[in-house]
C-alpha cells in the first residue's frame, strides 16, 4: 500500500526521515506504527513536489505555514543552507489542535540552531510561531483568523508584505483555500516552477 509522504529530512542527510500522523484504523499508519527496525519499506523512487524554493522570486523572508503534520516539508527546507543563502530570515509558523502537539516543531527549531552545518546560518535567523485551536496558548486560534488580525505578524515582528516577503502553506484542503484567498487579497500570486512568484501551496493529506 502507498500514501504520498513529505521528506523531512533535509536534502543533503544520508538517512530519510518522516513525520507521521497516526490515523486510528488507517490502512497504512495503523501498521506503520508497529513498523520495527530492520522491518522493510517500499517507497517510489522519485519525489515530486510544488513547495520548493525555485518556485519562488526572490525575497527577504520566507514564511512557511503549515498545520499539523504539514510541518513535514519545512522540517527539511529550515534545515537545508540554500534556505538562508536565498533569505535573510525563515517564520515556520504552526498550528495544531493542542499543545501536546507542538512538541515536533519546538524540538525540531532547536536542533536546528544547534545543527552542526546549519545552525550557525539558523541563529538568530529562524523563527518558529505556534498557535493552537482547541486549548488556550500564547497564540490561540486559527492560522488565517489569526493572520487576518495581524497576531501572527506581531509575534513574528513584521509584516506578511507581498513585495519582500515569501511564502510556503501546508496544511488541509480548506487552510489551503482559506490562506491563498489571505494572501492573494495581500497581493501575493501564486508560483510554479515553471512560473516562480510569491507564494506556493501543498496539501498535507487528502481528505
Ligand atoms: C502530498 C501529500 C503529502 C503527505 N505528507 C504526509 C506527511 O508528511 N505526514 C503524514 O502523516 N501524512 C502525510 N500525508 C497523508 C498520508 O498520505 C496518509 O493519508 C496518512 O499517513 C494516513 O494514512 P492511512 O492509510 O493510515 O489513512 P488514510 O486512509 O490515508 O487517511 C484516513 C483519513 O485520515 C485523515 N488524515 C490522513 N493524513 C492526515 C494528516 N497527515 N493529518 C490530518 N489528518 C490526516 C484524512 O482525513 C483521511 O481521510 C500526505 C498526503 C499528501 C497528499
């Protein structure tokens, strides 16, 4: 059985890593989740994808929202030094439903800063921004309720600006539809890597 899965590891790591829901009684993570090491998995051997960076005109900042496990993607784009050599800062913004589950992103923004080849590009240069639906936090809400009402561009401390400003969106069919009427309104268009502009999108799962 296949299901299309993000790379999180960056490109330049030997080992490939994933970020996994697990869907009670879903066909493949319910045995994946049982997966041991030795045990063999069958993967495609070629990657296909719209979240990445050529797809982009050059900016300033690049602003990567994702819910979920759409975080996967970004996991390997703030790890990759491409990423610091094309912007000068990198907003990995988040949102789950509770906190428990902000816990990848938190450890993942910390290993960054400490990563041998990257970390010293990271520092001072990457910034992580949680929020959270169904349990207060120091952002609560939706990402684009809380776009909209400039939460999210305060924390970061500028603003989401079409002329120097990128972005990446992973997340459910109905955040991705919601956050490109968001940022179309912002002005930003959307690239392809045959046509790079300000903005790409990529759904997290099919549902
Ligand atoms: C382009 C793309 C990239 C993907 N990347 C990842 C990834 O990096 N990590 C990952 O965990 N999944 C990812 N998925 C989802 C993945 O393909 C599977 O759907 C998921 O692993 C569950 O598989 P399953 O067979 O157990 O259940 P499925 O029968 O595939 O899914 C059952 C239901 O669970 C829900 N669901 C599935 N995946 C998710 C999810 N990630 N978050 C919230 N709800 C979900 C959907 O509503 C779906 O109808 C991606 C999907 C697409 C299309």
């Amino acid at each position: 059985m296949y299901r299309a899965y993000s790379i999180a590891s960056p490109n330049w790591d030997d080992k490939l890593e994933f970020y996994s829901i697990k869907v009670p009684g879903g066909p493949l993570t319910e045995r994946l989740r049982h997966v041991q090491p030795g045990d063999v998995i069958w993967m495609r051997r070629k990657p296909t994808g719209t979240l990445v960076i050529d797809a982009l005109v050059p900016g300033k900042r690049l602003w990567m929202f994702a819910t979920g496990t759409g975080i996967a993607p970004f996991a390997s784009i703030i790890r990759d030094p491409e990423s610091y050599e094309k912007f000068d800062r990198l907003i990995l913004v988040q949102g789950c439903r509770r906190i428990d589950e902000l816990a990848y992103a938190a450890s993942l923004a910390a290993q960054t800063v400490d990563d041998p080849l990257v970390g010293e590009m990271a520092s001072g240069r990457l910034q992580l921004i949680t929020a959270t639906t169904r349990e207060p936090s120091a952002i609560t809400g939706r990402l684009t309720t809380r776009l909209a009402d400039g939460r999210i561009e305060t924390a970061a401390g500028s603003r989401l600006d079409a002329e120097s400003d990128r972005a990446m969106i992973c997340g459910s069919m109905a955040m991705l539809n919601d956050m490109r009427d968001l940022l179309r309104q912002r002005g930003f268009v959307e690239g392809s890597n045959a046509r790079p502009a300000s903005f790409v999108i990529e759904k997290a799962f099919v549902g």
